[in-house]
C-alpha cells in the first residue's frame, strides 16, 4: 500500500545545508564570547596512583592566567550513572583520563603553558586493566568506597542485568543442535569530525548560561542545576544553548568532566571560559563504546527452529561509571527478541579497571549484541545444515507479535529485508560457492539481522517531546523543537512533517532548536526517537494550529474576498464581480488548506474563493481584540520503562527490523578482507526525507564497516596508544571501493508520524556480523573478535591447516 | 620572532603580522576572523582544514605561515559567489546530501574545488582519490561522490 504526501517520502535538500556548504554555521570551535578566556584540563599522568600534592604556584603566576583549579579549591560536584564520578579528583587518580587540575588564561597558548607548569606528585598504585583480573582475589581496589562513602570489597559494579525467559537449561536438553562461541569486542571512537566543548558563563545574577555539544538540553540542565547547587548556588537555573554540532554519535549523552570544568573557572574568574578538545584530547578523554567478552549458547530443534538463546556477557566497566554500564538495558531488545526465542538467559557482569570508562555510541549495545547473537546464529545454522538465510527465514519475527521481553511488535518488516538482502547479493548463486580459492583469493556472502527501538524508547522516566508551532503574518512557520540537530537531519525530517501536517510547503518553515530557555521540554535526541516524537508532536500541534486558522478563516473569508473584488472593481471599473454569496456563514469545517492556500473543501479549485494563509494571519492580529496562532503539544508515547527486577517492558512504541549482507574477498596470503558489494534493507516504515534517511544508512555502513574491519581503540596498562587519525584509522572515501545497495521497506507503522519509525542507529548495527559471517563462506574460518584484521585472519587459516 | 606577511585571501591583497609558530589555520580563523576552515585534528590527517594555496588544496593545520607570503589563498567563504550565491559544487554538495553535520564539508568542498579544477570530468575513482585526504565520519561518503560528479557534469555542460 502505497501512501500519498505532498512532501514526505521525497528528495528534499536539508535546510541547514546551504550555511553548512558556505562555511557559515557556527560550530562551538568558532563561537566567541566577549571577554572570553580559554581552558585548558591537566590530567593525569598514571593510570593508578595516589596524589600526594598539586603545586600550581607556577601556573598562577604566568602572565595571562586568571584561575588555577584543583581538587582542594573547588567544591565537590559528583556526576555519572551512580555518581560514582566526581570533578577534579582528589586522593587519588584511576585513569589516564581523571582530571587532576585546570586553567583558564587569556589565550590558548598561555593555558597551555601553565597546565604543564602545574606539578603534581604522584604515589603510583598497581593498576588493573583486564575485567577478569579485576574481579580476583586480591586485586587493588579501584574504588574503597561507594559514592556515599560506604567501603567497596569488591570491584563488581552494582548495576547488574540478569533477563530470563522460560527455562534455558530445559531446553538445552531438548535442543537437536547447539552452538557454542565466545566473542569479543573491541573500543571504538566515535570519532566526531568536530570534537567537542563549551563555553560557560554566568549572568550578574550568577544563572549559568553555557553553550555546549549536547543531544540531552534539558538533562544536561538538570546536572548544571545540580552543579550549581553543590557550588554554593542553589535555586539558581542553567540556560543550555546548543551551537551546531559536528557529529555526535552518542558523545552528547553525558555531562562531562570538561563542562563541570569550565562552569567552575567560568564563576572563579567571572569571565565567559572555552574548553574545546584537541583531537588527540577528543581521542584520549572522551567515553568511546563499551567493550565486550560474551560466551552464547544457542539452540534449536531438529527443523532448526530456534529453542533458547543463553547469553553472559563481561564489561570493562573502565575507572568511572557511565552509559556504557547500561548498554545491557538496549542488548536486552535483541538478545531476548530477534527471531522468535521462547527460552532466553542473559546476564551481565559489570567490572571496575584502571581503563577508559566508556559511555554511550550510536546503537548503545546493540552492536556489540549482534556480534555474538548473528555469528553464532550461522554457526548453530551450519550446526543443523541448514542454509543460514533459510535459518533465519525459518525463526524471523513477525508483525503482531509479543517478545519474550514483553516488546509489543506492531509492524515488522523483517522477511522482507531478509528477502531483499538475499536478493540483492545474489545468495543463492553465490553462497558456498567462492570457497576454492583463485590466486589465493576466496570469495563468500553472509548476512545478518537486527532488532532496535524504532518508536522511541522509554529509557528515563520521560520520553516525551514538546513542539510549539508559531505562525506570523507572512505565512511562516517556526517550529521550536526541544530536540537537537546533530547531522542526522532531525530539523529537515521535523520541517518537511510539519509542512505536510500543516497544509503549508517546506520552504515557509523553519525549525528552531538548541535553546532551553525558548524550546519545548524533550527528554533528548537518542535511541533514533528524534523524528519520531518530534514528528509526531509536530502533526498534533498542526492539528491545533490548523483548527485556529479554521475558526479565523470561517470569520474572515468572505469578507476579505469581498474586499479585494471591490478593489478590484476600483482599479477597473470594467471589471466585472463574480456573483459570490458574501453573505454566506461558513464554519470551520467548510475548509482546507494546502501549499499555503486556503480554500472550500467543496469547491477546492474555484479560482475566487481561495486565500493565502498570510492574509488570514494578517486579519487575525491587525483587527480590534485581534488574536494569533501559536499552538503546542507535547508527544510521549504509549511505551514502558524496563522492570529493573524482571527486565521486561514494552520499551519502544514501534521496533525496527534489518538486515545487512556482504559480499566479500578474502586474499588467504595476505589476510585481507575486501568487500565487493554490500547490501542494507531497512524496515523504516515510511521514509520522511528519502536524502536524509538513505545518508543515515550509508553513514551507518562505513561506520559499522569500520568496527568489523579497521577501528581499534588500543590501549596498553590503561594509556591510549592511538590517539589520532593516522593509527585510528576511521573509513576514508577511497576505501569504498563497493557498491551499497539501500532498500527502504516500508511497513507503514500506526503509532509513527505518517507511518515512519526511527533509523538513526541501525546503520551499524548488523555490519560486523553481515562480514564475519560472509568470511566465513569465503574461508570457513570463524572470526570472533573484532576488529577482522589481517593477521586474526592470517592466525585463523594456519590454525585450521594444523 | 613576528613578521608582516602579505597574500592574496580570497581575491584581496591582505596583510597580517604574524608568530614564527603560526599555521595558516590560525591566520585564517584567528587573525581574518575566517571560520569556515574547520580545525579537525591539527595534525594534517583529517582535512576538514583543507584550503587552496596556489590551486593547489593543503592541510592549513600544518602550512606554516611565513610560508604564505606572495601566494594566493581560497578559502570556502572565497567561493560563494556574488549576489551571495553558492559556487556550483556548494550548490550540488546541498542538492544531493553531501553534507551532514557539515564539519568536514569546507574541507571536503575545497578538495573537490582543486579536483575539478585539474580534471573536469572524473571518475569515481578518481574522485575519490580527490578527496581522500579529507574524512567524513557522517556520510559514508556516497552521496559526496554523487555531488562531485553530479557538479562535474554541470560545471562541464555550462563551459561547453
């Protein structure tokens, strides 16, 4: 069933574009304040080790410095997950990363110079950097205590996953066939072309106002209102401001370290204070994406469908607590219902090291889930004979359907993308087939599936988005959105749904965000909710505005029309008017509007009674006891929050579905994986903006092609050892050397706005298994720990000659 | 050490009194006030700092600035054209969603500028290799080929 829009589901160049092509948009690395001064952090040289004593008296007396930080001058301000993170650190430091001290002077340089004249003393601790040692008898505590100072015994983190579902132990007795597999993955970068910063300051009435890389405005103002409290300032509010941002992918999740900073050296000094991260201080401090040790078990019956999934999972919590502790809570979507499963086991152990902690990044736990769930999904499939793509046919979830989880699926547009992808590579002929190798090279397909919150996702206690929609006498439309424009094209997406709701062209509306003094509340821009909520409070709020414009027209329609033939009939007294019965009492629901004009639902083309939305919006406020048209609404779907016990709730209003399928070559004497086509079928529901969404999926490919290939964020005894685009190495464009077929299939979801779900994530979520599993056919070598390099590759095919 | 240096920027004759230590990045952003060179990583290896010196595109991050003196600088703000409209590669860039969060689109507008300056009608290969020195981490850069190619073809058919 095919829908039909005026805008959605077309080509639209972004409205923010044009400035982005000219170099006019202002990132935080180009605002200037007046009177700004410039931050610089000093952090830690050892992973472990107690600080003995901070000297800054060196620092201080620079030229051009005008405050020096540290622990002992700054009050204590606690932040992260469980608070367990605090700023400056005092006692001790148990990362690379801990801020130890900070600086802000009049120029960069000069910060720069007085960080390093800061000296610090230091009393080195033996570190721990494996989750398993962790976790052993004897290890050195990371933290002795809790954050209300209660001693620790242990470095287990207390945030722990457990789901259960029917009887997995059961079920391994009945199963015909079963799999086994541990895997590995690795931390990866988001890896943002703008890094991130901020720009603190406070009013003469010591409110904050800062400008900062944010998704999460009005979180973000709750932890500066709970800063400001804890600086002696109480009652006082934050203003956040976001500037537009170059990227994010997940970094705008958290507060962080650095704005603390900058909000403390922003009061000492009474100056507006800019930190911005180098790219090598982007690399070495910012969160990167949750590692993992998983061992699965999966099993099924002799027709191969699937009887239990059993999943334990061990995090490197790092040296704080953050997002990457909570990944588990959206692993949970797939590990409990991708494919129908009716006995699942997941559990997670969470453990403190002296590494980096990590946060949130795009697909939050779902791809480090998919890596196990799809690899050993071929495997079990190998296991039974049957050919992995009719496996996962066989066990595909289906519309209209209720988890093991308690998700409700609604539209599922899984067998098509299953169906499509298989197509689009041509499976069939091309599977098993590529394995004799042809001057050393193999070639191979596989493919793999994902399952993601599509309708937003109730992670906090809210998940609501508020839009106000503000029309002026020319007939244009602001739409103030609580949301944030990262790159991923929220604003056009919003723009293009609310000229189609409203009955007005894109080009007449403009979306406004980044402002929590102006914009409506939104929880925050993450798990691919932007467009959804916002979209969908967009058609409410036009619903509204639209009925005002109604009521207007009913008052003013006829008697405007009647004006402007008389003037017609004064500039030319040959003319002759039409016979219109300006007499006549219309109501609200006589009418219609479209592209701008309103006009009689029963006569839409009658060339007379017809008039812009303009002329009605100027006859609303220039009369006596005029009026004006601003609506608002607030969207916060019908969707749960996770039993923390039980870990069930129908999180998401909607859920996405996907599948990704490689074909690849693999050189057996180099170890050289190539990919020489690539295929992406996405369950969408219905494409708002066709540019935008198939950039989202691209996008998501490289990156997810990077995880499987290339990215590693390496560290040695907890000190990054790459920090930098020459030995990080992201995908660059010469290294797309494949076609990549997208296929938006769409479902039409109910609850979506026009029908459309959210695939801002998805991107990357089945990319690495989609190759490992096309290896696989290629070399029938299984790789289990990412990235795919060479040498794993290379270590693999010896092993299976031996 | 400080030295006046004097270029042309962007079609004018201009002076600054520059450091010893400065980049041509700072010279822009900092001295000129020109942001749209973006920093990426001050170490050459993403290009989001990409201008032309000469026709040629360089990392600015890494161009030291005495070394400037005498030479022509394009930066993206020296593309727009007058009436305030965009060059036809900014146009096309916006046409078939070459650019995302637009922080590596200066940097990658300048590379495509210098590319079919030197080779009018390229392949998607060599396109490629064009802007191999500039990094997009939003776009898979797919429909940044598609826009080089596509303002190929259209800056080719308004030569002929």
């Amino acid at each position: 069933m095919t829908k039909k829009f005026r805008f959605i589901g077309t080509e639209v160049p972004r409205p923010d574009a044009p400035d982005k092509a000219a170099g006019k948009a202002v990132y935080i690395h180009d605002l200037v304040r007046p009177g700004m001064l410039f931050g610089k952090i000093k952090y830690s040289e050892y992973a472990h080790a107690r600080i003995k004593h901070i000297d800054t008296s060196k620092a201080e007396r620079l030229p051009g410095v005008r405050a020096v930080l540290t622990g002992d001058n700054s009050p204590m301000i606690r932040y992260g997950f469980i608070k367990d993170n605090f700023v400056f650190k005092r006692d001790k430091v148990r990362q690379f990363r801990d801020e130890v001290a900070a600086v802000a002077a009049t120029d960069p340089d000069t910060a720069a110079e007085a960080v390093d004249l800061i000296q610090v003393e230091y009393e080195e601790l033996p570190g721990v950097f494996d989750p398993e040692e962790a976790l052993k008898e004897g290890a050195p505590l990371i933290h002795e205590t809790d954050p209300r100072g209660k001693p620790r015994k242990d470095n287990l983190v207390p945030v722990p996953w457990r789901f259960v579902a029917g009887d997995v132990e059961k079920a391994k007795q009945e199963a015909a066939y079963i799999a086994e597999d541990s895997f590995t993955t690795q931390l990866i970068q988001q890896s943002c072309m703008g890094t991130a910063g901020c720009i603190a300051e406070f009013d003469l009435q010591n409110n904050l106002i800062i400008h900062t890389k944010t998704q999460i405005p009005f979180l973000a103002q709750n932890d500066f209102n709970q800063a400001l409290k804890a600086m002696g300032l109480k009652g006082k509010n934050s203003r956040v401001i976001v500037p537009t941002l170059g990227g994010s992918f997940g970094t705008g999740l958290d507060t962080h370290g650095y704005e603390f900073i900058a909000i403390l050296l922003a009061f000492k000094t009474g100056r507006p204070v800019k930190i911005v991260l180098d790219r090598e201080e982007e690399f070495k401090t910012l969160s990167p994406r949750q590692p993992t040790r998983s061992h699965i078990i999966q099993g099924c019956d002799k027709d191969g469908k699937l009887l239990f999934r059993d999943l334990r999972m061990i995090l490197d919590n790092g040296a704080y607590t953050s997002w990457g502790a909570t990944t588990p809570s959206v692993m949970m979507l797939p590990v409990s219902s991708i494919y129908r499963v009716p006995n699942v086991f997941f559990e997670t152990r969470i453990v403190y090291t002296n590494n980096t902690y990590c946060q949130a990044m795009r697909g939050y736990g779902n791809p480090q889930a998919a890596w196990p769930l799809e690899c050993n999904l071929d495997h079990l499939a190998e296991k039974a004979g049957i050919d992995p793509y009719e496996f996962r046919l066989m066990n595909r979830n289906i519309p209209n359907d209720i988890t093991p989880m308690g998700l409700n699926i609604t539209s599922c547009g899984h067998e098509e993308c299953l169906k499509t992808v298989a197509d689009r590579l041509g499976w069939t002929e091309k599977r098993g087939k590529g394995r004799s190798a042809e001057n050393g090279k193999a070639r191979g397909v596989g493919m793999a599936s994902l399952f993601h919150v599509g309708g937003s996702g109730r992670v906090y206690r809210s998940d609501g988005s508020g839009i106000i929609m503000k029309l002026d006498d020319f007939g244009n439309v602001s739409v103030i959105a609580g949301g944030v424009e990262m790159g991923q094209g929220f604003e056009s997406s919003l723009g293009l749904a609310s000229a189609e709701a409203l009955g007005v062209t894109p080009d007449k509306v403009k979306v406004i965000t980044g402002d929590t003094a102006t914009c409506p509340w939104d929880v925050g821009t993450h798990a691919s909710r932007g467009a959804f909520t916002a979209c969908n409070a967009a058609i409410m709020a036009a619903d509204k505005a639209r009925s005002k414009i109604f009521e207007l027209a009913a008052e003013h329609f006829m008697p405007r029309i009647q004006f402007k033939e008389k003037l017609k009939q004064k500039k030319d007294p040959a003319y002759q008017p039409p016979g219109l019965d300006y007499e006549r009492v219309l109501g609200p629901e006589d009418f219609d509007m479209s592209e701008n004009v309103i006009f009689l639902k029963e006569d839409p083309d009658h060339p007379l009674l017809r008039l812009g939305l303009d002329e009605v919006l100027r006859e609303a406020h220039y009369k006596e006891q005029g009026t004006m048209v601003v609506t608002e609404a607030f969207y916060d779907p019908c969707n749960q929050n996770l039993d923390m016990k039980t870990c069930r709730g129908n999180m998401s209003a909607a859920y996405i579905f996907g599948t990704q399928g490689a074909e690849v070559e693999v050189d057996t004497e180099t170890g050289e994986v190539k990919v020489l086509h690539f295929a992406a079928a996405h369950d969408v529901g219905q494409v708002l903006n066709r540019q935008t969404i198939l950039g989202q999926i691209y996008g998501g490919v490289m990156t997810g092609i990077g995880y499987a290939l290339c990215e590693e964020y390496k560290t040695k005894q907890g000190r990054n050892l790459n920090p930098n685009f020459l030995d990080y190495k992201i995908l660059s464009a010469p290294d797309v050397t494949f076609p990549v077929d997208v296929d938006c299939i769409e479902t039409h979801d109910e609850e979506g706005p026009f029908g459309a779900k959210g695939v801002g994530e998805p991107g990357l979520v089945p990319t690495a298994p989609a190759i490992a599993n096309a290896v696989y056919d290629a070399i029938g070598v299984r790789i289990r720990s990412l990235p795919i390099t060479p040498e794993k590759v290379l270590a693999a095919l010896k092993e299976k000659k031996e | 050490m400080k030295r006046e240096i004097t270029f042309t920027l962007n079609g004018y004759e201009v002076s600054a009194e520059v450091e010893s230590h400065r980049v041509l990045l700072e010279v822009l952003r900092d001295t000129f006030d020109l942001k749209g060179t973006k920093p990426g990583c001050g170490q050459g290896e993403c290009g989001a700092c990409t201008v032309l010196v000469d026709g040629v595109n360089v990392d600015s991050c890494l161009y030291p600035a005495f070394e400037i003196e005498g030479k022509t600088v394009t930066t993206i703000e020296g593309l727009i054209r007058e009436g305030n409209r965009l060059h036809p590669i900014q146009e096309a860039f916006v046409a078939h969603g070459g650019i995302q969060c637009g922080f590596c689109s200066p940097g990658m507008i300048m590379s495509a500028t210098a590319l079919l300056s030197e080779n009018p009608a390229p392949s998607d290969d060599e396109i490629k290799q064009g802007i191999s020195g500039n990094l997009c981490r939003c776009t898979g850069y797919v429909q940044i080929v598609e826009s080089i190619r596509d303002a190929a073809a259209g800056m080719k058919q308004n030569a002929g």
